[in-house]
C-alpha cells in the first residue's frame, strides 16, 4: 500500500522528521476510520492525500484532507466534504471541490525528493481492504 511505502522512508526534504510522521500518522488513520467510505463517495486519491509538488511551496488550494487534519480528527463525510473536529467546540469543514490540480499524493512527493519523477498527479491507489467505520455519517443515507 502507498501509505505504508511512505512511512518506511525518510522525511521529504523540506519538511521535518516530526511533521513527516505525523502526516503518515494521520494518513493511516483517515484509512482506518474512512478509507472505505472515502472510497465509496467518489473521493478521489488527490482530494485525500494530495500535497504541493515541492515541500516547501505553501499551497493550501492543491493539498487534500490528510494534511489539512494536524492530528484532529474526522467527524463526518459526505460526498463533497470532511468535518475535522478542531477543538471540544470547534470544527473546519473541508470542501474538496476546493482541490485543484497540480498536488501530488503524499507518497508521491517522497519519490520526488528522493530523486524519482513525480508521475501522474494520482498515481497509485491507497486504497485496497479497509474496513468500514461504523461511525460512518452520510446525510444522504443516514448513519451507516
């Protein structure tokens, strides 16, 4: 699976050991608790896992869910959006029509710094059997 190929290497450059981790951290996790239901929607590997070609640039209009959550946790999906619980109180709502083209998926920004070619902006599946969270909330067909 990309995700676990991403957690066996070292951090990209420009980006910190301690960021790297975290952001694979929070990668298995999304999978774990939303991979199937993600899947199911139509949410696409970009819209997931998506990160600017280069570390460094600060690109928040091509980076998808997995960086955006910083440890915080996925509440609810539906087709177009993530609810990320923030703090007790607060929650962001992330959009993923908002996504636009040019990212890459995470794994992919490994290869890249590593001295392989970033390939096509999808590359690969990161998903293969997840199982199905049963917090799973849906507006359009209930709790599941």
């Amino acid at each position: 699976m990309a995700v676990e190929r991403a957690a066996r290497s070292r951090a990209p450059d420009g980006i910190t050991d301690m960021a790297w981790r975290a952001l694979v951290m929070d990668a298995r996790m999304l999978l774990q608790n939303w991979g199937t239901d993600l899947f199911g929607l139509g949410w696409t590997t970009l819209e997931i896992f998506g990160v600017a070609r280069q570390p460094g640039m600060r690109r928040l209009d091509v980076v998808g869910l997995v960086y955006l959550l910083r440890g915080n946790a996925v509440e609810a999906i539906d087709r177009d959006t993530a609810l990320i619980r923030v703090t007790p109180r607060d929650t962001l709502t992330f959009q993923r029509k908002l996504v636009a083209g040019g990212g890459v998926p995470l794994w992919k920004w490994v290869e890249a710094s590593q001295g392989g070619a970033v390939g096509m902006a999808g590359g690969g599946s990161a998903f293969s059997a997840y199982p199905r969270h049963p917090r799973h909330v849906n507006p359009d067909q209930g709790a599941g």
